[in-house]
C-alpha cells in the first residue's frame, strides 16, 4: 500500500507543482496577473509550492526504503520526473491552447518510460 499512497500523493503534489510553477503563465495569459508585480506573482507561486511540499514530503518518507517504503531513493527520483512529465504535459495540453505536442516529444517521453523499467532492474 506504501508505494500506491507514495505514487498519488506524487501526482498530487506535482499538479501543485505545475501551477506554482506555470500556473502565474496561465493567469497573465487570462489578463489576471498583468498588473501583478514581480514579488506578488513569486509569492503566488510560493503559496502554491507549500501545497506541493505537503504531499511532497509525506510521498518520499512513505515510498523510500529508508523508512520501510518500496522504493530506493533513485526509483523515488525517476518516478517523480515521470509523473511530473505527464501532468505537466495534461496540464499544459488543456490549458495553453497554443502549445502542442510533436512527434520528438511523444519520443522523450517514450524514453523516460524506459527509464523507469531500467531503475526497477535488479
């Protein structure tokens, strides 16, 4: 159950990630933001990222086989790049209708996929 709680509590924490991270994109886009200054958009971004540690941390002590979890922390590391990917490239295919998906990046992904069967090797 450690490595399902582990794996969600990843997705969840990296949807938080993308919009601390793009998300004040998004509200300059919709005409929202422009007005913001800088510090006021980090501090969005900031108050955001919290939300992301807090799934953030409780993923890696519940999925690191230091704390009796599943994973090693480099099976954590890969995981986590992979599930970032993927919300990121749902997020950004719903919500920034200007930007697409290409062939070569379907292959780096295809990739990355590979890396995560290559990490479970023994």
């Amino acid at each position: 159950m450690h490595g399902f709680w582990t794996i969600l509590l990843l997705i969840v924490s990296n949807i938080f990630m993308t919009f601390a991270w793009y998300g004040h994109l998004k509200l300059q886009e919709m005409k929202i933001s422009t007005s913001w200054p800088l510090i006021l958009v980090i501090l969005f971004s900031w108050g955001l990222a919290f939300f992301e540690y807090c799934a953030q941390v409780p993923a890696n002590r519940l999925g690191s086989s230091i704390n009796g979890g599943p994973f090693s922390l480099v099976q954590l590391k890969v995981i986590q790049e992979v599930i970032s990917l993927m919300v990121f490239t749902i997020v950004v295919s719903l919500l920034f209708k200007g930007e697409s998906l290409h062939w070569n990046h379907l292959a780096a992904f295809v990739c990355l996929v590979m890396a995560v069967f290559f990490v479970f090797l023994k």
